[in-house]
C-alpha cells in the first residue's frame, strides 16, 4: 500500500453533483454520495461475522467484516480512505455507532491509495458490533452530514441471519 500522505485534500474537491437520501438499502446494493471530498458509489457486498480477527476480541460483542467495493463518480482524485470513513455501523439510528477499524488488523484487507475517475476499489471494512434484537445497520455518520461533509444520507440494513 502507499503510505505518502497526499497534500491535495484541501482543494477545490467538493462535488456538485446531487444525490437524494438513500435510506432502505440492503447487502448487495449502492449508495451514491456527494461530499466535499468528491463523488463517489459505495456497494456492500457481503458481511460476515468474527468472533475474533488476528487473536484480538471486539470491543462489543462481535466484529463483521464488510466487503465493499468504492467506485469514483466524481471528476477529481479521491482517497479510497475517505468514503470507507464516513460509515458507521450501529443498532440504533437513534445513538451514534462504531467506526471503521480495518487499518488496524493485519488480516483485514483494508481499502487504501487514490482513485481516479472512474475507477474503483473493493476492499473491507471492520467494526465491532453490539448483539442487537433484530436488524443491524451500516449508514453515514450523522456528525458528518450535520457538518456539511457529505451531502446525502445511507442507510444499510441487515439481520444476523443475512450474515455470512
């Protein structure tokens, strides 16, 4: 993977493109976003769950592993880290959720580098996730819609039973 840090994520990057609110999305399906980091789909795959991932345990009470796949929509160069970034994985839409942790585990094959135009990435994504009643969602942090840094909202739904 690249480690240079890219020094151009200040500039005139935002997107202009509009997308509406995407709120009943399940495993297999796209989302597309706006953001001031550019445009950009992101699909979730498949999801499976870990007990354990590399001898270490979950914060809560088990991780999953998120297969996704980020495609650039938008006219400039976009760091594939910026959209697997937004998300957040929670059981209530109502409290705030867990962040990626894919770059902190050797196994997990985390989605790093720059994408251009048109081009796309898949890679995974890890949280630590609660034991919930019924269904499981994956969505944008609310934070960085009510701060302007993406523009439209997502929301992922699954059950333990669409696990892998």
């Amino acid at each position: 993977s690249n480690e240079t840090d890219s020094e151009s994520s200040g500039g005139g990057m935002s997107s202009d493109q509009d997308f509406n609110d995407q709120l009943n999305l399940g495993i297999g399906d796209t989302a597309q976003f706006s953001s001031n980091q550019g445009a950009y789909e992101i699909t979730i795959d498949s999801i499976r769950k870990e007990k354990t991932i590399d001898g270490e345990s979950p914060m809560f009470d088990y991780f999953i592993i998120v297969d996704l796949t980020v495609k650039n929509i938008g006219d400039s160069v976009i760091d594939v880290t910026n959209p697997v970034g937004i998300l957040e994985q929670t059981i209530y839409l109502d409290v705030s959720g867990s962040n990626d942790m894919s770059q902190n585990f050797e196994s997990i094959d985390a989605l790093t580098g720059e994408l251009q135009p048109g081009e796309q990435l898949s890679g995974e994504a890890l949280f630590s996730v609660r034991e919930g009643e019924e269904d499981q969602y994956i969505r944008v942090q609310p934070g960085l819609i009510a701060a302007g840094g993406v523009y439209n909202e997502a929301v992922w739904t699954f059950t333990e039973d669409e696990m892998e």
